[in-house]
C-alpha cells in the first residue's frame, strides 16, 4: 500500500483567460466533453490510489462544491423517470473520495494556495494537482510519480520537454542522472527566457511532496504582485532534500490554453466508445468540406 494518499487541487484563478465564460462559472467547471475539467483531475487521483482531496477554492467557486455533493432532488428526478444510467453517474460523483474545500482567502500565488492545505495535509506525503492540466485516461503519470516517492522517499515533480521558444510560459528544471524516466532535479528556475533558460524541460501540473514544503513555502520571498512562488519554494528544498524529476511526454492537456482546451475535447470525445464512432464520421466531413484531406 502506498503512503500516498492525499491530493490537493489548487481552483481559486478567476480563469480570465476564457472570459466571458468565466464571468459567473468557474473555469475548472467549465465542460470537456460531458464532465466539468475537475472532474477529470479527480478521477485521475482516485485510478491513481489517492482517497482523501482538498481543493483550494475563492470566490464565485461554489458550484465546484455543488458538483461534488448529493443532490437529492435531482436523484429522485432520476430515479422517477427510469434514467438508471444517469442516476449511477451522480451517486458514484459524490462518493468518489472524501472531497474537502478550503478558501484560499487571497490570490497570492500558486505556492500560497498550497500552503493553505498545511493543515489538511499535516505530516503526510501529498500530490499536487493543477486544474488546468487534465491526462489522458490511460496516463501513468500520476501513479508512476508515487511509486517513484514509495521506492525513494523523494518528492517528486512531473517534467516534459518543451520548444525552448516557449519555455518562458513553465517553470524550468535542470537535472542530472537522468535514467528513463525519473532524474535528479538540481536547479528549478520560474519562467526564465529562452537564452537564460537552464533546458527546455517544462514543469508541469502534477507534484508530489513531503510536508517539508510547508516550511519551505514559509520562508519564500513573495514576487511580482505579492505571489508566494511554489517553483521559489522547490528551489529552497533542493539543498536539503531530494527532488526528483519524473519526465513524460504525452497524454496531457494544458486546457487553460483555448487551441488545447479544443484539442483535448476532440482527443477524449474519440476515445470513448459511446461518441468516438460518430464523431469520427463528422470529423472525417469536416476534413473533406474543409479540402483539408
């Protein structure tokens, strides 16, 4: 059994950048395919062993906790009208682990947004998951990541190779003993431009952490605006602890960004078996109309 079993979702970004569809939702509710964004990043927890998720809300995020609740109305509603199919889908949302809120209060960044969670969390390993980045279903990354800290007691932070032309959009990890996967992380930098840039290995959405981070997260010079940096807090730690790299390549989704939240809705939507055929077909006419063949 692995010791890691608790997540955190940082949710509290007012997602300006799909307004005005952020205007009076919450970006992470916003739908791919048939389920809001988080429920993604839930579901790829629970596959992943975790049972236990805290996810950092603010303002106007309601409906994020209205999500992942009963609601008995609707489940009588349901159950009335012989919609059985339905009627699992809500019953099994709310029961797919302990789901707990907390507000972050103030939007001071990333690593603030962790820090809140310290109690939740208290001496336990944890994974960090960011909203905007959703996987692919068949994605090992999040598991592989704690199999990593299960056989090494590391934290662990999730890595891929990015144009350097764009590395300025990621925090940016050097490393060294890289074997396969996993690597040694001796340097993490956030958003550095091309020519300064120590590789063209991004830092994405997904983290693991011993509860050292805190302490860490505590000491952290707030930056540009007031924001507590988590990529600042890594940096602390690597003189102190190890942080390993876990280096992957596909199955992720950045739907923060309008061409993938597109892109990931098309991939999905051909994966399942009860879309994929159909919309294949209208795909195919589209390509064909468009003279894209």
């Amino acid at each position: 059994m692995s010791s890691v079993k608790k997540a955190v979702i940082p949710a509290a970004g007012l997602g300006t950048r799909f307004l005005p569809a952020t205007k009076a939702q919450p970006k992470e509710m916003l739908p791919v395919v048939d389920k809001p964004a988080i429920q993604y990043v839930v579901e790829e927890a629970v596959a992943a062993g975790i049972d236990d998720i805290l996810i950092i809300t603010g303002r106007n995020k309601r409906s994020l906790e209205d999500h992942f609740d009963r609601n008995f109305e609707l489940e009588y509603q349901l159950r009335s009208k012989g919609k059985t199919g339905d009627l699992a889908d809500v019953v099994e949302l709310a029961e797919l682990a302990d789901i707990h809120f907390v507000r972050q209060g103030e939007p001071l960044g990333l690593g603030h947004a962790v820090s809140v969670a310290r109690k939740h969390v208290g001496r336990d390993p944890f994974v960090v998951m960011l909203g905007d980045d959703i996987m692919d279903r068949h994605s090992t990354v999040l598991s592989d990541m704690i199999k990593t800290h299960d056989e090494t007691g590391a934290n662990v932070v999730a890595l891929m190779e990015v144009p350097i032309e764009e590395i300025s959009a990621y925090g940016c990890a050097a490393v060294t003993d890289r074997e396969g996967a996993r690597c040694r992380i001796t340097e993490v930098v956030e958003k550095p431009a091309p020519e300064v840039a120590p590789s063209n290995l991004g830092v994405m959405g997904r983290y693991l952490f011993t509860p050292e981070i805190f302490d860490e997260l505590e000491h952290v010079v707030p930056g540009v605006g007031g924001e507590i940096q988590l990529t600042d807090a890594i940096a602390r730690m690597l003189d102190r602890e190890a942080v390993l790299g876990y280096v992957f390549s596909e199955g992720r989704f950045d739907i923060g960004k309008k061409i993938d939240y597109l892109r990931a809705t098309v991939e999905l939507a051909l994966a399942r078996e009860d879309l994929g055929p159909e919309f294949r077909e209208f795909l195919t006419a589209v390509v064909r109309r468009e003279g894209l063949a």
